[in-house]
C-alpha cells in the first residue's frame, strides 16, 4: 500500500536491499590457502612410502613359517599310563619331522577301556605323516584309515614286515597288527618319509 505525500504524489516504494557480493580475499588469505595446498602436495609422497613400506612388511610377514610345533609328551605318556596295552610311538625322528597335532582318548577312558593315541608331523618335504596306534577295532579313527583301502603288498621296515595299502585318496598305508593293537602310519608324505616314521616306533617309557 503506498502513501500519499502533502503534493498528492505518491511516494515511491521502497526497494528490496540487494546483497552484497562477499569481500575477495586478501593477499594473506590466498597466501594461506596455497601454503596448505603446497603442504599437501609434499606430504603425498611421504604418505605412499609409508603405505608402500607398511605393504612390504605385511608381505615379508606372510611368508613366515606357519607351521606350529608341539610337544607330543605329556599325550603319549597319558596313553601309555591308561592303556592296557604297551603303547608304542615314534621315537629319535630325524630333524625335519615336526609333530604338530596329539590326542588320545586315555584321559575319558575307564579302567581297562581301549585306548587310541595319534600324533600328527610336518615331514622335511613339508608334508603330513600321521601316526596311530589303538587297541580298538571299531576305533572310528582306525575305521576311516581302513575303509576303502586296497592290499598293496608288504614292506620291510626296521626289521618288522608292514603290510602296504593305498587309500582312496592315493596315500600309502602302512599297518600293523600284533596282540589285538593296530598301528597305522600315513598320510601325503612319501613312501620314504613313512617308513622313517614306522621304523622310529619304538615302546613309551611311562615316567
């Protein structure tokens, strides 16, 4: 609505402020501003040799031996304490073999129940020999090793004759059987490397 002024002219309306555009920066400000881009731009490089460096670390550790080596003792001699049998396990193995895995069942078993031990290596080829020992027929363990296998002849090993398989899976059995205890050595290793585990066996001195 406008008014009406003492000549009978209207006033004119008010016009709307117009904003103003911000102030250009200083010299200093602009100064500021490329010293934190110069800034930047200089730690860049430092940044990708601390990632490269983190990187090469990350890679050298990878390459560490990821084999964990266990001391089978105090299993074994668990087993031959509970067993009504003389229990038998590898013994003096050359450097190289690595026993990495131990169970045994002796410590869940009631006077005169069977009793199974199974130590797990790392042979020198780095691969896996498995032994077993069990005076349990229907041992699940044993069962497994057994089921499917083929007769694959015998074979002389520290003076006592094995009997030869082959599994399944390719890999060579070695077994025995005196008294009602079966002893089974297996696994990817070769033949070679078996029969150095079956020729260590020998009895456990209980302590």
């Amino acid at each position: 609505m406008t008014s009406t002024g003492p000549s009978g002219q209207q006033a004119p309306e008010e016009q709307p402020a117009q904003e103003q555009p911000p102030p250009a920066p200083t010299a200093v400000e602009r100064a500021n501003r490329m010293s934190a881009a110069n800034m930047l731009r200089s730690l860049a490089p430092l940044v990708l040799i601390c990632l490269l460096a983190v990187g090469w670390i990350a890679f050298r550790q990878s390459g560490a031996d990821p084999v964990r080596e266990i001391d089978p003792g105090s299993t074994v001699q668990l087993a031959a304490a509970r067993a009504d049998y003389e229990v038998q396990a590898p013994t003096g193995l050359p450097g190289g073999y690595r026993p990495t895995s131990a169970r045994t069942d002796a410590g869940d078993a009631v006077e005169g129940a069977p009793v199974t031990l199974e130590v797990g290596y790392v042979t020198p080829s780095e691969e896996y020999a498995r032994f077993l020992t069990t005076d349990d027929p229907r041992a699940d363990e044993l069962t497994a090793l057994l089921d499917d296998a083929r007769d694959d002849g015998s074979v002389d090993v520290g003076g006592g004759t094995w009997s030869r398989l082959t599994s399944a899976r390719g890999e060579t059995l070695l077994t025995r059987e005196d008294g009602g205890v079966t002893t089974v050595v297996t696994g990817s290793a070769d033949d070679d490397e078996l029969e150095t585990v079956a020729a260590s066996i020998a009895p456990v001195v209980v302590r």
